[in-house]
C-alpha cells in the first residue's frame, strides 16, 4: 500500500511534466507561446526557456528526491532512522547551488529589461543611458477607454520634445483608428499609451508586450517588429494577409469593468514601409469626411505633457 | 500573568459563546471559516460554469434546476453577465484571503496551538482575544449584506484598484437620476430651486455608487467596511500572539526551543503587524474617496467616462497599489509560514527522524519575513511605476526563492532516510511539499520582469496563486486539521475517509490548476469573461473546459472532508493524549484540555524533534522528560 503513495506523486508530477511537454512538443495544438513577431518577443522567448531549464532541472530532482523517498523509507522498512539533526556542509551548498542559478536568472534579465523600458526616462536622471526618445519611425498614442482602443497615427516626423506637444494637441493630419495597431517590419516604433478613465493595460501577445496605462500619465513604450502579416491592396483598397501568420490581437490585461474581456484590436504589420504609407494615405482619406479625431477625448490632455516624470 | 486572574467559565453563554478560552476561540474561527470556505468554493464554480462554457452555463444549469429561472435577472437573458462575472472572481478571492486562509491558519490554528505548544495556560490577553473574534462579525455582516445591495458585492477585483474601484461622479456636477428623484418628491407648488440642491447626505450616497463599473456600487463599500474589520480582527490577533509567545512560555521553552508551528505563527504576527496598519490606511483612504469624495487616488485633471465625469483630484493611482501591495505582499507569507510550520511539525511526527536543520529552517522563514518587506513592488512591473524601481523589486524577489529552496532541501533531507507512517496528516503534508516547489518555481517566472511582461495578468498568476495557495496553504490545513482534530475534540478522524478525500483532492486540484499555466503561456488574460471572442485563445478552449469539469469535481469532494471532520466530532473513535505519539507539549494535555490546558505547569528540557533516539522507549524523548506510554493514556483521559 505504501508504494501506492509513491506512485501517486509520481504519476501526478509525470502527468504535470507530459502536459509542458506535449503542449511545447506539439505547437499545432496551440496550447504553448503565441506567434513572436518582435525583437522583444525574441529575448523574452528566450529567457523564458532558460528559466524553464534551470526550473526543469530543481523540479525533477527535488521532486525525484521526494517520490524516491516515499518508495524506499516507508514505516514498514527494516532498521531504523538515524538521528541527524542536519549538516553545515549541506546547507552550505544548497544555498548556494540556487543562489547560482538565481543570479544567472538575474543577470540574463537585466539586460532584456533595460532595453525594452528604459527608455523614456529623462537622461539627466540616468547615468549612461541613452537619449529620452531615440528617434523612432512612427509615433502612436493610444488612447484607452472603456472598452476600446483609439490609435493616433503621427503623419508628420516628430522632434523628441515634440512628440509631448503632440500627444497633447495633436496636429489636423492625424489618423484616428479604433482598434488597430498598424506599423512596418523593422519600425522603430514609439507607442505613447494612456487611458482617459480606469487602468486598462494594452497587451499585444505576439510582441510580448504589455504596459498598463495608468489614468493621468502618458508612459512611453516601444518595439520593433520582426515578422509581418499583412499588405496594403491598393485594388481592393484594404489589409489583406500575406502568409499563414493569420490575425494577432491585441487585448486588454487589467480589469476594467464589466465588459474588459471585449477590448479586443488587432495588430498589422506591413512587410515595408511603402504598404503602410498606401494604408496610411487610404484611411486618410476614407476619414476625412467622418472626422474621426472628435472620438478621442481630450478631457485628460493637459496633463500629459510631462510623460514619464512621476 | 493576567491569564491567573481569568476564571473557569461559568455558564453554557461564558463557555461556549462569549469565551476567553484561546480553545474556544480557535474552534470558532475553524467553523466560521468553514461557513466562508464553503461560499468561496461555491462562488469559484460559479467563475468556472461562466469559463468552461461561456454563456451556454445557464442555459445547461436550467435545464437541470428549472427551479432556478425565477431568481435570474431579466435583464441577463440565458447567461450569467459579466458584471456578475466580474463580482463572482472578486468575491471568490476576497472569501478566499480574508475570510478562509487567514482566519484559518492566524485565527483558528494560531489560537488553538500557540499557548498549548509554548506551555502557556491561555493567550496573554485573553479578553482581547475574544474581541478579535467577536469583531469579525460586522466583517461578516458587511461581507454577506453586500451580495444583496444595490448593484451587487464588488466587482473590481481582490485587489480593489483605483480608479475602477473609487471614481465617483462629480457630486456638483447634478445627477440626473438625482434630480428627477428629487424633482419626484418635491411638491408641485415649492420652489424647485430649493429642492434641486442635493443635501450632503444625499451627496454622499450618490458617491456610494462608482458608474465607474457595473459592479462598484454600494458593494465596493461594504466591501471596504469588511475589509478593515477582518484586519483589525488580524491585527489584535497578532498583538496577542507576539505577547503571548514573548511571555507566557513555560520554563526551559527558550525560543531555539519552540516547534516550527510556533515559529510561522510568531514571524506571521509580527509581519501582520507591521504591514496590517499600512492596508488599513489604505483601505480608510479609498472608503473616503468614495464616501466624503476625498481624492487620495484620483489623478489632478479628473477623468472623462463619455457621458460623465468626476470632478478634479490630485491624488495616485498608484499609490494604491503601493500601499496595497505593502501589506498584501507579506499577506502572502502570512497565508503559507503558519503552514510551512505546521507541516514541519506533521512531517516530523510521521518520519520518526529529528527535523534536518532546525536553525536554517527558522532562520529561512525570517529571511522570507524580512525580504517579504521589500519586494511589493513584483506586483507592479508593469503598472507604470518607474522601470528603475521593477529592477530593484526584481532582484529582492529573486533572493526571497533562496529561503524558499532552503526550506524545500531541508524538509526533504528530513523525509531522506526516515520511516514515513502515511497518514491522511502526513499525506497532506508531503502533498505540500511537492506542490509548494511548483508553485515556487513558477514565482521565478515572475519575479524576471522581462518576462513578467508577457505573463503578468495572465492565467500562469492564477496558477501560481493557486499552487502556492490552494496546493500548499490548503493542503497544510488538511494536514493541520487531520494531525490536531485528537486534541481539539478528543476524537480522530477517520483514516479511510481521510485518505480517499486526500486522493481525489490530489488529484483534481493538480487538473484544475496545472493546466492554467498552459492557458497562461498562451497569453489567456485572467478575469476574462469569455476568451473565445479571441482567435489566438479558441485552441485552449478544451483546457477551459478541462479546468472546469476538474474545478467542479474538486468542489464536491470536500464534502467527503467535510462530512468526515462533522461525523468524527461526534461519532470518532475515542483518542487519548498522544494518538501520535509526538513530543511537543500539547500532547500532554488531556484531549481536549480543560480550562488552563496544563494540569501542572510543563518544564520544557529540550527541543521538540528528539526522535530516532534509540536509547529511550518508543524511540523518543518528550519536551517535558515525561516518557508516556501511548496505549496507556486513553484510559485516565
Ligand atoms: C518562491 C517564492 C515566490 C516568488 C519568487 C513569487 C513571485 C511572485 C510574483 C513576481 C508575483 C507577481 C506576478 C504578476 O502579477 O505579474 C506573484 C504573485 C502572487 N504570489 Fe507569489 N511568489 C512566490 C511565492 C509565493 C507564495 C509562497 C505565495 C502565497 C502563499 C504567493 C502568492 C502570490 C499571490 C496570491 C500572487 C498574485 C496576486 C494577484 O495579483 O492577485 N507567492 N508572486
Ligand atoms: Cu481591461
Ligand atoms: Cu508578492
């Protein structure tokens, strides 16, 4: 009978192991990462299956070392337990053995976290950073509020002390789109996200991308995609996918009332910059008459200008 | 001590109700907290109904309960809404933390066994003690009476965040709802000006409900209320159990000499009472927000909601989340060290081997104590807080796994080697073990912000809070309860039951929770109503139903745990002192101890884990001297 507890453990702990298995070994059952379309995407991928292996390997001797003993030291074993009430030696190094594998963990993120938010923060503030806002491509603020996303598309190249002026006022040429998320592969993009009401948090699971906006801040966030999924038809005059990459979406991850399940928006990522200008020059001019920006409010905008600073 | 002066109860009312006997007052919070552990349970398969078969639920429940259709809102049609949806998890968590564990593990499991294990006669402020329960009952009452209010219990989620929870409508701003109300009762021929003015009261309700979510009305302020009664409950509780533990134990129980149990309890205390103070604060600030129309949490220029707005604040967001997370960060050690504790104490008892490393494994829990202060911020890497602060709340997480892996080692060097009886307590708490190093590995996951970003709100959180919370802190209380149920009612469990209900619950709670990391890796958002408006999260649909049917099954076989605790207070088998045959002092005691526990006070000799002492008879040496011979207690208990 004592085995049977043994077993137990074993077949719960062997089932949770094949159930990791399964879904990474088996990506046509859609249960592992999403597609990864972004340099970020990438990193933390990567960083991910680090972890995985360093956690691998504490899971299955710890857990191995556990059903182990349940097989071998049950009451019904001959001879009897020594009275050991512990070890220097050991403690020692099993203190430190984690400690190893923890500060690899550390040091692997450090990095990966700088660049993806680093960025933004006033130089004067950060000894050997880079500039407050390196010079991106393409300037987007989004706009949260319940429940959807609003997509200010810059049409003119912005300074880094004029994208704040801009965020504010905006200039006539803008594009305002609900939803959707459209950029190039190899942008250097700059999203600006804010919400005129409660914390909604914009979450592109392809760019493994995720950043609450916070009401009364504007926090700056950027990305570059890698992948694309989509070109501009100028015949049919829209979107139309390129390969087998399908739609990604774009969601939001903090609750925000009832309806926070239905923020959903979509991510477009052209193959050059020539199929996003076409988008961009066909929307324009599809929203011109609709005068579209009035959607957006501009209740909270006085108070963006000063971006990061807390 | 003061606890000379109080007098044996007199009357059923003294004994059995109003008592100042820390027994008492333990098994009242072990039943109160079943009465909440049940809700909880019932609430969480509300959620899973809703998941695994989004809006086709009700429609299926009524075909089996046809009875059921008359209490359904109109206005939801044949599904559960979300609003409700949202209220459901809310109340499930809150249930869950406030109600359920800490109360359980602090109030039930603290109080019974802190003066039995230190030797003491009762806790050091016996009246106190009894007020810590009796104040749980306005929690109780505001709790319960929020389902029923105006717009629901609340709905802004467990951790309650601004400004979904506190935005209230500018109160100068008239409301038309207010005015035609007022336009209503005003008669005809008065002047409507005069009518038209809102009176302060008539401010202060409008603010009692948030338009901000469909669920934060009146119920988010019942909320509060019974928030910051269950924390000052807490909070004389750890008072009480701090002093008792400094003062009243018995002679020769040096610290170095007190049960692990003992040790999770005091370190929780003191955690408790640091970081309690800061919640409550928090919890007055967002109570004023939302009543007096204070603006602690609401940013300077206001906020636009479409057709309303509020007022201008000049407060944070954010900052509480801060002060949230303060306390509610080392509440999540609050919730496992007791049972870190007591699973030592079971797993000794049942190994027959002294525990491996008591000084590591007390000083690993203050270690996760004082760490537990500085790492809040994990909880916020991706809130918008500064990106330099996520650095240094990354690298305190990742040291608080160091104690954690410690105590891992040290409990299986522990088990190495030993003679493992397995009992429904022991199995319990090796259960624990095993499921605590998942739900440590997947903190790791976490605590790397660059990850974090990907998995942060996703279902990998839910299966991480329920890993550490559900598998380790409930399965420390099934084995806690299984291993003390002898000396609180004289009886024991019975074995059979026991260890059927630990199989199945093994078993359903690791198909109900490991799968929600798979769901987390792919991105599914947690408190979603229904993933399947999504085309990247149809393929996990079939785990969602998984989940669900594994949720449900989990539920009902706690009515073979339950059924078994009610029957064995009655009907078990009679137990005697030491059915265990275990050294700490408790078990000296008759089953159960009358009033003052100790027949003459104990003189504690050494620590609590001599075992595998092959000079004494049946292998071990009590804390007192005394060498008891199990068969023969039953006979003068
Ligand atoms: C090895 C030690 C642990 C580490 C490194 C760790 C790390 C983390 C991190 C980084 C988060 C935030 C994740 C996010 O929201 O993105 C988190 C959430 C959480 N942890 Fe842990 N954790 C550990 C142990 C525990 C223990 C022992 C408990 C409780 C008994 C616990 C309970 C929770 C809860 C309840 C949450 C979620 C709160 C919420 O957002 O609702 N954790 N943990
Ligand atoms: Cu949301
Ligand atoms: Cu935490």
């Amino acid at each position: 009978m004592h085995r049977f507890w043994s077993l137990l453990f074993a077949t719960v702990n062997l089932a949770c192991l094949a159930l990791l298995v399964v879904a990474f070994a088996c990506p046509e059952l859609g249960w592992w990462l999403p597609d990864s379309a972004s340099t970020q995407a990438i990193e933390i991928d990567s960083l991910f299956y680090l972890i995985t292996a360093l956690c691998g390997f504490f899971f299955v001797a710890t857990e191995g070392i556990l059903i182990y003993s349940l097989w071998k030291f049950p009451s019904t074993a001959p001879g009897n337990p020594k009275p050991i009430h512990g070890h220097l030696g050991l403690e020692i190094g099993w203190t430190i053995a984690p400690l190893v594998g923890l500060l690899v963990i550390t040091a692997a993120s450090l990095p990966v976290w700088q660049a993806a938010r680093y960025q933004g923060i006033p130089t004067s503030t950060l000894p050997g950073n880079s500039e407050t806002s390196p010079d991106a491509d393409q300037v987007i603020l989004v706009t949260a509020r319940q429940w959807d996303w609003h997509l200010k598309y810059a049409t003119e190249p912005l300074s880094s002390e004029g994208i704040r002026q801009w965020a504010a006022e905006g200039t006539p040429s803008d594009l305002v789109v609900a939803n959707e998320l459209h950029v190039w592969k190899g942008a250097k993009v700059s999203l600006l996200l804010r919400t005129t009401d409660v914390i909604h948090s914009f979450f592109v699971p392809a760019l493994r991308l995720k950043q609450d906006t916070l009401p009364g801040k504007t926090i700056p966030m950027r990305f570059e995609a890698t992948v694309s999924n989509v070109r501009f038809d100028p015949a049919e005059g829209r979107v139309v996918p390129t390969d087998t990459k399908g739609s990604w979406e774009i969601a939001c991850a903090e609750l925000c009332g009832g309806n926070h399940f239905r923020m959903r928006g979509k991510l477009f990522v052209h193959p050059d910059r020539k199929s996003y200008d076409a988008w961009l020059d066909h929307s324009k001019r599809q929203t011109r008459s609709r005068s579209l920006t009035a959607m957006v409010p501009q209740a909270a905008s006085s108070i963006q200008k000063d971006g990061f600073t807390q | 001590m003061s606890h000379d002066s109080h007098p044996a109860p007199g009357n059923f009312l003294t004994k059995y109700v109003f008592s100042s006997d820390h027994k008492v007052i333990g098994i009242q919070f072990l039943f109160s907290g079943m009465f909440f552990w049940i809700l909880g349970g019932l609430l969480a398969i509300g959620v899973r109904l809703q998941l695994g078969w989004p809006n086709q639920a009700l429609t299926e429940l009524l075909k089996w309960f046809p009875s059921l259709a008359d209490s359904i809102p109109a206005s939801w049609g044949s599904r559960i809404s979300p609003e409700f949806y949202t209220m459901l998890f809310t109340m499930h968590a809150t249930v869950m933390i406030f109600f359920v564990v800490v109360p359980w593990l602090g109030g039930a499991f603290g109080n019974y066994l802190i003066p039995l294990m230190i030797g003491a006669k009762d806790m050091a402020f016996p009246k106190l003690n009894m007020l810590s329960y009796w104040i749980l009952w306005p929690a109780f009452f505001f709790l319960l009476a929020s389902f029923f209010v105006d717009g629901g219990a609340a709905g802004s989620g467990w951790t309650a965040y601004p400004t979904l929870s506190s935005a209230t409508q500018n109160a100068e701003i008239p409301d038309p709802g207010l005015e035609a109300a007022a336009k209503a009762s005003a008669p005809a021929n008065s002047p409507a000006q005069a009518s038209l003015e809102p009176s302060l009261w008539e401010r202060i309700k409008s603010r009692w409900n948030s338009p901000a979510a469909g669920q934060s009305g009146q119920g988010q302020v019942y909320w509060l209320l019974a928030l910051i009664f269950s924390g000052t409950s807490s909070m004389m509780g750890s008072v009480n159990y701090i002093t008792t533990i400094l003062n009243c134990r018995a002679p020769g129980m040096t610290l170095m000499r007190m049960p692990l149990t003992i040790w999770g309890m005091f370190v929780t205390a003191i955690l408790q009472s640091l970081a309690l103070p800061v919640l409550t604060v928090a919890l007055i600030m967002q109570f004023l927000d939302r009543t007096v129309g204070t603006v602690f949490f609401l940013p300077p220029a206001g906020l636009s909601f479409g057709n309303w707005q509020t007022g201008t604040g000049g407060g944070q967001p954010l900052l509480w989340q801060h002060l949230f997370w303060f306390y509610s960060h080392p509440a999540v050690y609050i919730m496992i060290l007791p049972a870190m504790g007591m699973v030592s104490d079971v797993l000794v008892a049942f190994c027959r081997k002294p525990l491996f490393g008591y000084m590591p494994m007390v000083f690993s829990m203050i270690a996760i104590a004082g760490l537990g202060f500085i790492v809040w911020g994990h909880h916020m890497f991706q809130s918008g807080m500064d990106p330099r602060l996520g650095t240094g709340f990354m690298v305190a997480t990742i040291l608080i796994a160091l104690p954690s892996a410690v105590k891992i080692f040290n409990w299986l060097a522990t088990i190495w080697g030993s003679r493992i009886r397995f009992t429904s307590a022991s199995l319990n708490a090796l259960a624990f073990i095993s499921m605590f190093i998942i739900g440590g590995l997947s903190g790791i996951y976490m605590a790397s912000t660059p990850v974090d970003i990907y998995i942060h709100d996703t279902y990998f959180i839910v299966a991480h809070i329920h890993y550490v919370l559900f598998l380790s802190s409930m399965f420390g209380i099934y084995a806690g309860i299984h291993f003390w149920f002898p000396k609180m009612f004289g009886r024991t469990m019975n074995e059979t039951l026991g260890k059927t209900h630990f199989f199945l619950t093994f078993l359903l709670a690791n198909g109900t929770f490991f799968p929600m990391h798979i769901l987390g890796i792919r991105g599914h958002p947690r408190r979603y109503y229904d993933p399947t408006i999504f085309d990247w999260l149809a393929s996990v649909q079939p785990l969602n139903q998984f989940v669900s049917i594994c949720a449900i099954l989990l539920g009902l076989v706690q009515v073979i745990f339950l059924a078994n605790f009610l029957f064995s207070i009655f009907f078990g088998p009679k137990s005697g002192r030491n059915p265990w045959d275990v050294n700490t002092l408790e078990w000296e005691t008759p089953s159960p101890p009358g009033h003052g526990n100790f027949e003459t006070t104990p003189i504690v000799l050494r620590g609590p884990y001599e075992y595998a002492v092959a000079e004494a008879p049946g292998g071990r040496l009590s804390q007192t001297g005394i060498i008891h011979d199990s068969t023969q207690q039953g006979k003068h208990s």
